[in-house]
C-alpha cells in the first residue's frame, strides 16, 4: 500500500526556446536547436531540473523554430 505522506512532489518550469536571428527560408537549423537544447539541458540539469517534454509550438516555412521545453524537479 502506498504511503501517501511520503510521496514525491515535483515543481515544473516551461521555457520558450528558439535560436536567435534565423529567418531563411529553407534553412535546416536542427544543429543550431540541438546545441541550443544541450546548453539549456545542461544549465537546468545542473540545478537538478530534468528535461521532461519538448513541443514544437511554432513553424516557419516548414521548419520548427520556436519551441515549449518542460522540466521538472523533485521539492523534497
């Protein structure tokens, strides 16, 4: 049975990512996104934020280029 007094209890923060100054049309920025993540994933992990959802909120000529970031962290 569970122990409802010792339950986890989590905190979430939601950030908006998109690189900076990218605008061309048919540019493929997967590369600069994916280092865009890994330096955020990093920051926040390092204050023990786990990265938990990632939703493409805005396209631009077929590309994603903003992006809802979702991490948690534990409060106890």
């Amino acid at each position: 049975m569970l122990d409802y007094k010792k339950k986890e209890k989590f905190e979430y923060k939601t950030i908006t990512v998109s690189p900076d100054g990218i605008r061309v049309k048919g540019d493929d920025i997967s590369d600069k996104i994916a280092d865009l993540m890994n330096d955020l994933s990093n920051k926040y992990g390092s204050d023990h934020w786990k990265l938990v959802s990632i939703i493409p909120s805005m396209k631009s000529e077929g590309a994603v280029t903003k992006l809802l970031v979702t991490f948690e962290r534990s409060l106890l």
